[in-house]
C-alpha cells in the first residue's frame, strides 16, 4: 500500500497510538526497533484531547507528534459506541458525552471527514454504526444500512474536501454485517462502487466464535478485489492473525500486544508467556532468545517478572517493546513465507506454537 | 572515584534506580543518553524484592539488572525509617514490618553489610540511624551515638567478610548530626577512623531550612578530608546541587528529576517549566533547545503537554528522560567549569536562571 509517508509492506501489523502516543513507546524505538511501518490514531480521543484546534496549529498528527511514517486513522464510531456517555443515534449521525467530562458533541459522517482531513492521517476511516456482536438480524440489517448511507455522504465529503497539509489522503469504506453471510455479501459488494485504494472489515472479534470470525473473513474476502488491501479492525492474537492472512486479509490493529503487555502477557514464537508465573522467579534467561527488540537479550524473566510484581512502569515499556516486535516480525515473517511459497506449512506449525502457554 | 565497575568523574549525579531499575528509564537510555556514570539501588527495596535468594542467584544486582558501570547501595536505614510499619529501636538494630506484606524482619549493621555483600553494589553504605530534620539535641546527639556504635560494627562486619562476585566494594560511613555543628563536626572527626574511599553526609533536606543545610555542609566539609569524594545523601533541586558544589560536595542522588518529572515538572537551563500550564498548549517549539537528551528536540511541548494531561505513560518516560539527562548535564558542566576555572561566576548566574519559573 503506498501513502504519501512511504509505502506499507503487507501484510502488516499497526500499533495502536490512542492519543498520538503508542503506550510506552518512544517514537525511535516503534521506529527502528519494533520496525513499525503505520501506526494507528483515534479519531475519538484525538477530538477530545489535544483538539481540533491545536491538531491543526501544530499541522496534523505527524508533525505534532513527531511519527513520520504513515498514520490510519479510525473514524471514531467505535469509541462512541463503547466509551462515549448518553450517546443517541439519528440518521443524521451520534449524540454523545465525552467520557473525560460529559460535554456534548456531535458526530456525523461529513464531521467526520472534515475531523479526519484536519488529523490528517494518510488513511481515514469511514463513520460506521457498530453494532454489538450479539445484534439480531433485524438490527444488523438496519444498521447496515445507515452505515451504507452514512458510508455515501462520508465519500460525498471527503470528495468535496482538500487535505489540509498538502499531501494527499485515502478514506477506507468500511464491510460490516454482523455474523449474517449476506448482510456481509451484500456490504462487500457495496462498498465497492467507490474504488476505494482499500478496505476494512470491521465488527468482527466482538465476542463471536473465532470459527464464525473465519467464515466471515472468507465470505468477505471472495467479494472485495482481490488487488486492494484488505484491514481487518482491531484483531487480534496471534493466530487471529495468521488465520486471517490465510484467508487474504492484509492489515491488522489491535491493543493486545502493549495492554496484555502491560498486565505481564509475552507473546513468543514459542507460546505464551506470563511473567507473573512462580517459574519464572529465577530464570536468567533472556526474555525472548529469538526475539528481534532489543530488550529481548539485554533482559532476563526473572528481571522482567521482578519489574512487573513490583509495579515498575519498566516492565510495561520492555513488554510492549517486546509484544509489539513479536507482531512485526510475526506479520514481516507471513510476508516473506508468502513471497516463497512456505506459508501455509509455516503458519499451521506456528498456530500450534503460538497457542501454547509456556 | 575508581569502582570495579569504573571510574566516576565527578561532581556526579547518581539516578535513582529503587527496586532495580530508574523509573520509566531503559538501561540502554541511561547509558548512552542520560550518561549516567553510576545508579542507586535502595536495599531495604531489594532485600524485600526481588529478596536475596534470587539476587544471589543472578550473581549480583549489576548482572540481575544488567547494569554494567558502578552501582551504589544504601543501607536501608532511610526506607526502615520512612516506609516500614511497626519499627522498633534498640541497640542491636531495627525490627519492622515489610510495607508490601507485613512481614518481620530485622535489619542490624551485620545484616545489612551481609546484605549487601549479596547485593554486590560497589559502593555500600553504613547503617544508621536516621533521626527527624526536627530532632531536638538530645535525641539527635544519643543518635549519633547510636549510629558511631553501629558504624564500628558494620566496618567489623564488612572487613570479616568477602566480595561474593570477583570484584572489590567499598563501605561508606555516614556523617549524621542534625542540625547541630559541634556534632556534625564530632561525626566528620568520629568517621575518618576507617580511611574509607569516600565519606556520606545524610541527614539533611529533611525539612531543614536551605541555607542550614549549606552551612552544615561547610562545617562537615571543613573538617572531611579533600582527597577522599562526599556525597550529600538526597539531595536536591539544581540549585542545592550547585551550591553543594561551591561548598565542596561530589556526589549525588535524588529522586526528584524522575518523580517530578512523572508529575509534569521540567528542570532546564533557562528554569523550571510545569508542562501542565495553559501556556504550553499551542508552544511547538521544543521541549529544551539546549537539552542533550534525544527526547529535547523530537518532542514539542505542546505535545509533551498533551500526553502529560491524558496521563499517557510516554509523558513520564520523556520528563525522565530530559530530567535526568540535564541533573547529569549540570554536574558534569559544574566539572568543566572547575576544571577551567570559571565555575563561581558560572554557578552564580545559573542559581538565578535554576530559580526561575517559566
């Protein structure tokens, strides 16, 4: 995927930066050590804090916060959904309270766009319902719908709308659909008319069966152009992943590796790992001894599991500088196996790895 | 001063490395950006966590935490009286209770020297008693006392015993006496007994006021010998460490550089800036123009501002960095200017800037 801060090599894993921040993790470091290629912001916290007004002072995300590589930036309707307080949905868009101190603010898809052009992230999400996993059909089908709605005015204004920064900017439709096949089919189809540069899965890894989240992906990944890159939001673990690049999906984000992290979750190319372990109390061995950060080597576990039962902030900065390396390399290594021909042995050896807890 | 683990130029500042680690800081960061020639490590935490099982095992602190140069110990004797439950006095030791579990234990100047023969710091300090900054001269002089007695027991313990790791430490004795010349003065004549490779002044910013301390530490320094490093124990802002200088003191340690930091307080050479302020919101330009850490001219304050006010993780890990990064650009500035003769002149105008808010 090219954007106008460098090209993206699928498939790809993209930490996430909430607040323009990836949690614990220097600028340099997710860089040069963790290797990211893109990472990801929230349109909804960036909204609320530092704002619209200091975001576009400063000359969007990039240059306030310092990342010159690519930015994607969700639309902010998750967040609504799940954070936000009081919220009320209309055709129009989403009422709701900030979770910080329950002012009221409004998102529609055309603000959206506008909020998304003023962050200026190389790639912007559309504004979608996000209905919860257990939504019955009906629900499903109805809110499908106003995101197909929703979906048109977000191109209508993004079209009718300059990037701010003088570079341009791609906006991402969004396949939704719930667990029902057709609704899936169907949202696959349409978003298609607007030869979008990609696009993203979404309401998937919401509290469904992972089998169910496979079908979908296959469902999903039969209709979508098999040219475009495929993002598949906020999944997952490890197998999720590899599961998914099996089934054609290029581009991950998830909070999993720097939140389990910081509660003492290591995921290895051996199997997982929890630091908070007894066994682990006088093992001087290094974290990781295949890993590719830094702190894999220079560290030992019973180092890290004494920093992490003691509370120290470093344990959570050496576990997320790890976990996020581990998906680099977990997602740079599925590229490679791809590229020769070795992925499918690879991944169902490595699914098996990967699921063990060490 | 020369360690087994290296030479230390001073006047240093020695980062505060409680349970193993500085606080948000990598080692790798410590070392090639901070420069930081020497930590702390605090043994009423380390005896506690990770315990002397596994510090034994690991071979040592500097192994365990993988820390290669010099590492200083305290006694304990601060913590015991600051943080433990239940303490009991007497003329063998301390008894307390743990702060984490509520755990019994004893620390007596056998035991802690014992311990930190375990711990392996090169440079291990006396145990002593220290009283309140508001001690009357009755208790402050039965304490001194006290703290003689306990001193001729640990340079009996440490002489009996051996280095368990290879390498070679040195015992510190400290100078206490509150507030009181005529036994600061017996306490630095009381000390110089043992020929020790360097000489402690605890007891002060414990609520004293500054230019008490200053005049404490001409009175102790006026009677230590010059050849031999002092290290004022705690302290302090950049100006008491300027003025400590001009009075003759080496050495360093406090925790504020990393704890005020986290709080959102910057030390720079223009003044104190508190990134919480209206002011910062909209200010681009960079953290410190004249700071030597990577982080002074990457970050803006604007943005630095913005994570500190979402209580991002990242924020303490930046005003870590430049914090400490500048206490160990003061001091090694202070060496430079005594070197080349232009260090009274130099501080003067420092102490002004050091003292203003921006």
């Amino acid at each position: 995927m090219t954007t106008a801060h460098g090209r993206v090599e699928t498939p790809v894993f993209m930490p996430v930066g909430t607040v323009g921040s990836v949690k614990g993790v220097f600028h340099r470091d997710l860089a040069e050590d963790v290797q990211a290629q893109i990472i990801l912001g929230n349109t909804y916290h960036l909204y609320l804090r530092p704002g619209m007004e200091i975001l576009e002072r400063a000359g969007g995300l990039h240059r306030f916060s310092s990342w010159e590589r690519p930015i994607l930036t969700d639309s902010g309707g998750f967040q609504v959904f799940s954070l936000a307080e009081n919220r009320k949905l209309t055709e129009q868009g989403c009422h709701f309270r900030s979770h910080i101190d329950g002012s009221k603010h409004l998102f529609t898809p055309e603000g959206v766009m506008d909020i998304q052009r003023t962050i200026g992230a190389d790639l912007v999400m559309a504004f979608d319902e996000c209905p919860p996993g257990t939504a019955p059909y009906d629900y499903a089908k109805k809110s499908l719908d106003l995101t197909h709605r929703w979906l048109e005015r977000c191109f209508g204004q993004f079209r009718k709308t300059s990037p701010k920064y003088g570079y341009e900017q791609s906006l991402i439709p969004i396949v939704q659909g719930c667990v029902y096949p057709d609704l899936r089919v169907k949202s696959a189809e349409f978003v298609q008319q607007f030869d979008a540069d990609g696009y993203a899965i979404g309401g998937l890894a919401v509290g469904e069966p992972a089998p169910v989240m496979y079908e979908m992906l296959e469902i999903v990944n039969g209709v979508l152009p098999r040219e475009r890159s495929r993002y598949l939001m906020g999944v997952g673990t490890p197998v999720n992943i590899l599961e998914a690049i099996a089934r054609g999906v290029d581009m991950f984000d998830c909070v999993m590796p720097t939140r389990n992290g910081r509660n003492g979750m290591l995921f290895t190319s051996e199997g997982i790992i929890n630091i908070r372990n007894e066994k682990w109390r006088a093992d001087f061995s290094p974290i990781d001894p295949n890993g590719t950060s830094f702190v894999d080597k220079v560290y030992t576990k019973a180092y890290l599991r004494h920093l992490t039962i003691a509370g120290e902030m470093l344990a959570a900065q050496i576990a997320s500088l790890h976990n996020l390396s581990f998906y680099l390399w977990l997602t740079g290594e599925a590229r490679r196996r791809i590229l020769d021909g070795t992925f499918g042995a690879w991944k169902e050896e490595m699914v098996v790895k990967l699921s063990k807890r060490l």
